[in-house]
C-alpha cells in the first residue's frame, strides 16, 4: 500500500484511530531533504505494509496541522501508536534510523 494523503479531513480517521502505528511526514513539495526523503518513506511504506500505516502531510496544504504539531521544520517524521505520538525527527534520516523509531513504536 502506498502512502496515504492525511488532511484535516482524515486526520483523525487515519492516524488517531488507526490500530496500527502510523509514521507520518510532514514535507513541502519545494523542500529539497524532502524530496531525498520520499523514497526512503516509500520504501518504509512497502516493506511494512502489513503493521504499518504511511501518510503524507504537505504543510503548505495542511497548515492546521502543521500548527498543531509544531512544525518548525521539514521534513519531520512523526510516530503515532494509539492515537499517541511517540517518536519524533527533523531533516533528513537515513532509513536505519527511520526503521529503528518505526520498529520501537510496534
């Protein structure tokens, strides 16, 4: 399953009631570590279709949602387990980084 695109709309839905973990990243589509980043949460999403949800944040588009996460810079990848979030980073991560705070939070 690929990413999904989370919005005001569906936040709640898709993150907060979701039962399994979600990692999500906040990006911009004229961020430069954003775009380097992609792939690797691409990948993330494939690999862990099964246990875990991906979604996407475009804080240009979700502002509300930026604003609610404090998001002072981008990328930020975010960890939610029940409805919780429980692990955090900003800028870019290479993907063993990444996976250790997805696997730490199933």
């Amino acid at each position: 399953m690929a990413e999904l695109k989370i919005t005001a709309a569906n936040f709640e839905n898709e993150v907060l009631n979701s039962d399994k973990p979600v990692l999500l990243d906040f990006y911009a589509d004229w961020c430069g570590p954003c775009k380097m980043l992609a792939p690797v949460v691409h990948e993330i999403a494939e690999e862990n279709a099964g246990t875990l949800k991906v979604g996407k944040i475009n804080v240009d588009e979700q502002m509300e949602l930026a604003m609610r996460f404090q998001v002072s810079s981008i990328p930020m990848l975010v960890v939610f387990k029940d409805g919780k979030a429980v692990a955090k980073s900003v800028g870019y991560r290479p993907k063993a980084e990444i996976t250790a705070m997805v696997e730490s939070a199933k």
